[in-house]
C-alpha cells in the first residue's frame, strides 16, 4: 500500500492508518510504503525515488500479488501513475485508490497531453476505487477500467454520546476556499446577530494567518482558530460539539463528516461529490448548495431553538454510520477485491 505516512495530516493518512490498525486477514498481508512526508520540490523527488527503490526490492524479493496506490490530483495523480506503470511491468496488479477531491476539475483544466496522459494511466491498472456513486460516473467517462466504489468508514462508538446542550459549531479540515472556511465567516456574523451564544471553531491548517486575520478586522468574537489536533484532543471536542459544519465547493467522501457523525454529531454540508450519500437534508444533517450561507444560517438557528430536533438528527446520524459506513462493512470490501485480484494473479479467474 503506497500513501502519505499514516501519522501525517489529512484524511488519505486517516484512511491509511485505520487499515495499519485494523485491516486483518488470513489471505492478505499489507506492507506500507510512505510516499509523503511534506517538504518542498526536492524533497518530494527525493521521497519518489526511495518510494520507487523500496517497491521494487519488495516486488523482487516478496511475494507482492497487488500494489494499492492512494491517489489525489495534479502531482499525486502523476507520481503514482509512474509508480503503477512500474509494478504492472513487473506482472503485479494495481489498484488506483482516488481521494481527489477535484480530479474533475484536474482533468477538465489538463492541457490536451495531459489529458492523454491522465486516460492512459487511468487505462493502464486493473483497478480504480472511488469514493462513492457520483465520482464513479465521473471515471466512467475517462477509462474502461474496471471501477469499485468503496465508501470511506471509521470506527463506531460503542454508543451514542452525543451533547444535546452543547453551543458549539466545529469544523475539522484544512482552512481555505475549496472547504467553503470564508463562508464559515459569513455564517458566523449572521447567526451572532440571532443567537450570540453559539461559537465557531475552526480546526486544521491551511489559510490560518489569512482567516486569522479576518476575524480580527471583522471583529468575529465567536470565532476561533484552533489550529491541526489529533485523535485524542478530537474526543474531548466532540463531547463539546453540537453541530459539524463543512460547506465544501469540493469534495470526495470527507473523513471530518464521517467521524463526527459516527459520534452523533449531525453535520451542515454541500451537495457535493460522496456527502449526499451519508448526509440526507433534514434527517440525519442538512445539504445545501456552495456558497449558499443564508440557508446555513437558517438551518443553524432552527437546530439550536429545537432540542427534540437535535436528538432525532442525532440519533440518525449515529445510525446511518453504524448501518452503512462501519469499518468491518469497509474492510470486508477490499478483502473481497483483494481476493479477486490475487485470484487473477493466480490464474484463478479469467
């Protein structure tokens, strides 16, 4: 398995480490190689080369029948399809695991080459897993590779501990405009406006100082920068949490949602990419549009003014990830992929 180091920030690194913890299999084994630990040009060249020399001694050397490869856009997208050439080459199958978020928008910008390029290498593995049914449509139109939608899980809590009473809105993922962050801004001065109680906590990296500095000159008392937490800082926010909220103009199928919500946490998001299939507007969260930041302002002030109402969206929120979005469900899919294609490795199937 090729990715970001499972201790590094952002969710691919999540995904990566819920397998390190929790993939177990009497037919598979997974070694992990990092192929990321941030840095500039050179370092990344050089991360590429190690990541190249250490996947060919194992090939050489092991017994490797799949090489699964954590893909995003741009840079990513072109590092790991010269990765995946390379094992294929050795007789290895590959999987494109895509986390991007605006592979769409990659591929429409992409010069003529490129999008040669981009097709080829969509073309040339034997496998592509995507986030959910709508980027599935999305590949369709690119490569005849067969395609798998396997929808990102996360643990699930024994029970539901969810803080009715809690006044907190919070936001986990990087801060900048793809996350909808300056939005955030905008909602928190309307809802100040209607209910001063209620706070606004942004938590990641990205556009820190340039939002920082926002909320100073607009005087936004109910919002703060919390700055990039891990899991154990995350459980004690969660109880203190009411509402998640991430208004992306982009998305795959973000852990943030999926986490908070399998602690009970309903979420305001966008309808966009994997989110309407785990979020269901005015069941278990609400859905709108990008950008649409009277909407969220209305449905924060009718969630906050209905304690019944939060329970119930709780409760379902709980359930949805329980139901649909639990580890074992996931772990169970890519067993069975696995198996599929190390059969084909072992001529088992045509």
């Amino acid at each position: 398995m090729i990715g970001p180091d499972s201790e590094a920030k952002g969710g691919i690194a999540t995904v990566i480490k819920n397998f390190s913890i929790h993939f177990e299999s009497e037919e598979h084994q997974i070694s992990y190689l990092s192929s990321w630990d941030g840095g500039g040009m050179w370092n990344v060249c050089k991360v590429f080369i190690r990541t190249l020399k250490r996947l060919s001694k194992l090939i050489d050397k092991e017994s490797v029948d799949i090489v699964h490869i954590h893909v995003a856009q741009k840079g990513s997208f072109f590092r790991k399809a010269l990765l995946a050439r390379y094992a294929r080459k050795k007789g290895v199958k590959v999987i494109l695991h895509i986390h991007g978020s605006q592979f769409d928008v990659f591929y429409k910008n992409a010069s003529s080459l490129l999008k040669k390029i981009i097709r080829s290498s969509l073309h040339h593995v034997d496998a592509i897993v995507v986030l959910s049914e709508e980027w599935e449509m999305v590949f369709k139109e690119l490569t005849i590779t067969p395609i798998t939608v396997i929808e990102n899980a996360v643990m699930i809590p024994a029970e539901n501990r969810y803080n009715v009473d809690a006044k907190n809105i919070v936001t986990f993922g990087r801060i900048g405009n793809r996350k909808g962050s300056y939005d955030i801004l905008d909602v928190a001065e309307m809802v100040f406006k209607r209910n001063p109680e209620i706070n606004f906590s942004l938590y990641g990296d990205g556009d820190i100082k340039e939002v920082s500095q926002l909320i100073k000159k607009r005087n936004l008392s109910n919002v703060i920068i919390g700055g990039w937490i891990g899991p154990e800082e995350k459980v004690k926010i969660y109880s203190e949490t009411g509402l998640h909220l991430l208004p992306s103009y982009h998305e795959g199928l973000p852990m943030a949602i999926l986490e908070t919500m399998a602690n009970g946490i309903p979420n305001i998001s966008t309808n966009v990419g994997g989110i309407p299939q785990v979020i269901h507007n005015e069941k278990n969260g609400f859905l709108v549009k990008p950008g649409d930041t009277k909407q969220i302002t209305l449905y924060i002030l009718d969630f906050f003014g209905n304690e019944t109402y939060r329970n119930d969206l709780s409760e379902e929120a709980y359930s949805m990830i329980k139901t649909k979005f639990s580890m074992s469900i996931y772990l169970k899919k890519w067993e069975c992929l696995y198996g599929e294609l190390a059969g084909m490795n072992r001529g088992e199937f045509r």
